[in-house]
C-alpha cells in the first residue's frame, strides 16, 4: 500500500526528474551545478530520499525553478496525471507489491509514456469516481487477479497442509473431527476455542466467529453446522501454521481495510479445505467424475457425506484441482444468496478464472434469472422445505449451456442448501 509520505517523495522526485531531462541535463551536469552526489539525486528522483530544504534551494536554483513550485503537490501539466494517479486512491490501495510491480519503476514508464498514454491514465481516474469506485472494488478484484495468475492453485499452502499433517502424524486421507482439530489448536498454537461466550450475548449471537490474539481464544458463534465448525477450526490453524500476522480477527469481513488481510483471509481458508479434504482425495474424486456417462448427483453428495464440507467448499476445492490436475483453467464460481421471500437474488462471492464467461455481468448490474442452475436449485429447495423450515441436507444438479451468439458451452454444477442465515 502506497503511504502519503511515499507520494510526496515521489510527486518531488517526478518534477526534479522532468525539470533535469527538459533541460537536457545528465545527472553528473547537475551534480557539477549543486553539489550534490549522483546516487543521491539518483535517490530522490526514484522516490527515496526527500532533501532538506538547503538542498531543494540549490536544486531549484540548478533546474531555473522556484523552491514553492518543487515543494508544492501541484504538478505541471504534463505530469498531472501522473499525479493524479499518484494521490488518487488507486496506488494507495491496490497492492502492487504482490503482483511484483515495483511503484517506482511503473512511475519511471509512466513518466516516459507518450501523452496519449497520460490521457489513458486520465480516463481510468475519471471512471473510478464515475463508478464511486471504492477500495474494497479493487481489493476484490486485486484477489480475483493474484487468483487468476496462479490457476487458483497455491502449491506451498497445499505443501504447508500436508507437511502439517506428517508433523502430527495425521494419515493423509484421514477426516479431522472437531475434537481432533481443537486439539491441534490448544497443544500445537495455545489456542483455546470458546462456545459460550457470543451465544450468551445477543447482540453477539450474529458473529460466526472472532479471534483474539492476546487472549489466544477463538470465539465460535451458535447455529454453527458440523461443516461450518470444522472450516472455522481449520482456518485459524492456517492462520497460526501460515503466520499471518495482518489478519481479519472475525470471520466475516463486513469491511475490507486492507488488501493484505483480505489475502490473509483467502490464504487461511484455502488452508482449511485443503487440510479438511487433501489433494490425493479430491483428484481421486474428480478422476472417478471424468468416467460419468451422465451427471451423477448422489455421487456428488456421497462425497460432501464423506468430506463433511459444505457444497460451496467442495465446488471451491475443486476449482483449485481443476486448472492443475485436469488443464481446465477456464472456470468461474458464483455464491447466490435469497432470502425467505425469494423476491430477489443477490451474488455474495464471485470468481472468475482465465476470462470472464461470456456473457457475464457483475455483482451490481445482473439480473440473475432462470439460466443459472443455482437459481433453480433455490427454488426448488425452497418448494420442498416451504418458506419457513430449515433443511439441512443440500441439493445438486448441473446443466450444459450454450449462449446466443456466442461460442460457449459451459457446463454448470450447482447446489441448493439452507441455513439459518448467510454464510
């Protein structure tokens, strides 16, 4: 994340830069003129070094400028928009670092880009405030990316779980029970785990769960299904095995204030499930699917039986498999939430691997209607439960779909489960 100070050494860098090449400057010529050591301005133009005010003296006498012009965060024309850029929420909060783009060198192409491609820059910082851009946009759509660039699977967490469970002597198809999962959590990490504490307060009872780290208790909330508890045990091993330090505390993020806690958060929970359901097992899952003549639905729920996850967390194992395993990298995932009315479908979770399908729309603008299968699945779940009850067991299918005027065939699992309230 891009810090206020760090702007203001750039913003300063940039205009010693652009002011030494107009006139025609090499850096040993404006050495000669102020004195000043080559690595040093070699420093200050890249960002690093912000000069005391004797030396912004001598350099605004050196470049023929004035010492309020160097000093100000008002650009020149040509470089406003670099420096829009610069302080516009975008390189504040898009996390750059973890996609290896050094702020400055992208500053330096910019900076040697052609006006048409200052224009461009122009046009993104005028569309982001059309669109009230906000910075959790960019930090979702930052994880969809670093997801994207990585086929959705992350071989060092797949590593760390299975180097966990040889360290405790976990066999590698063994399911981890609760008891099991609490244990690891109090002798391995001291973590205590409490179900008390936010069942006994109502204005707690919302939460699923909260982590204080001083403590070292991890609170779980009530109505919590089998499936749910053991995700959640799971997850804060991967954080204490992962040593995530920049973390969410709770397990439902209701605002974002970091890119790094939201990867934290994804890098805990793919931890979890690849713990819950190894990578030997689900391949062998997927193998035995690439023999189906027909879709085989009670297949499918034999295997949430045998895993003890929910249905979302199997189709989200799957999609880490898939892309490596199997070479079907073009995938997307979607979490539809209703409530008890069914008046209106709403996207709570999205994924998109290798390109958006086509067509598509995002979570804002979509009209979900009957061509999702999920959709269906809902409707029929709720037929059968009626508006009020509560089913536990989930229900699947899939369809094969062709859009209009378009190449696509997509083939599209889905499930239908209820619970007490999102998840």
């Amino acid at each position: 994340m891009l810090k206020e100070a760090a702007i203001v050494k750039l913003i300063f860098g940039l205009k010693v830069q652009h002011l030494r090449q107009e006139a025609e400057l090499s850096y040993q010529q404006l050495s000669d003129r102020t004195g000043l050591a080559i690595s040093y301005l070699h420093s200050i133009e890249k960002g690093k070094k912000y000069p005391k005010s004797d030396k912004i003296i001598t350099l605004a006498a050196a470049l023929e400028t004035d010492y309020d012009y160097l000093v100000s965060l008002e650009p020149s024309k040509k470089l406003r928009p670099i420096v829009e850029l610069l302080r516009s929420d975008f390189l504040k909060i898009f996390p750059l670092e973890t996609f290896g783009i050094s702020t400055t060198k992208l500053i330096e192409l910019l900076l040697q880009a052609p006006e048409k491609v200052n224009a461009f820059i122009s046009t993104v910082i005028k569309i982001t405030r059309n669109f009230n851009m906000q910075g959790e946009d960019f930090y979702k759509a930052a994880l969809r990316s670093y997801q994207d660039l990585h086929d959705n699977y992350f071989p060092e967490i797949e590593q760390a779980t299975q180097d966990f469970r040889r360290q405790y002597q976990l066999a590698g198809d063994r399911k981890l029970d609760i008891p099991t999962l609490e244990q690891l959590l109090l002798e391995v990490y001291d973590v205590k785990v409490d179900r008390v504490y936010l069942a006994s307060h109502a204005t707690l009872k919302h939460l699923r769960s909260v982590f204080l780290p001083k403590q070292g208790i991890l609170y779980l909330g009530p109505d919590l299904n089998l499936a749910q508890e053991r995700f959640l045990l799971a997850k804060e091993i991967g954080f204490q095995n992962l040593n995530e330090t920049e973390r969410p505390l709770e397990t439902r993020m209701l605002e974002i204030e970091s890119f790094e806690k939201l990867l934290s958060n994804f890098r805990a929970s793919y931890f979890s499930v690849a713990l819950l359901l190894p990578e030997p097992v689900i391949v062998g899952y997927l193998q035995e699917m690439t023999r189906w003549q027909r879709w085989r639905g009670e297949e499918v729920l034999r295997w949430l039986a045998e895993s003890e996850l929910t249905s979302e967390m199997l189709l989200q194992r799957m999609a880490n498999i898939l892309p490596h395993h199997f070479g079907v990298k073009q995938l997307f995932f979607l979490r539809f939430f209703t409530d008890h009315g069914m008046q209106k479908y709403i996207v709570t979770k999205e994924m998109h691997l290798s390109q958006l399908h086509d067509p598509h729309a995002n979570q804002l603008d979509e009209h979900y209607c009957r061509r999702w299968i999920s959709i269906r699945l809902i409707r029929r779940l709720k037929a059968q439960q009626g508006l009020e009850a509560t089913i536990p067991e989930p229900i699947v299918g899939a369809q094969i779909s062709r859009y209009w005027d378009t190449p696509q065939r997509l083939f599209l699992p889905g499930n239908g489960q209820a619970y007490p309230r999102e998840c």
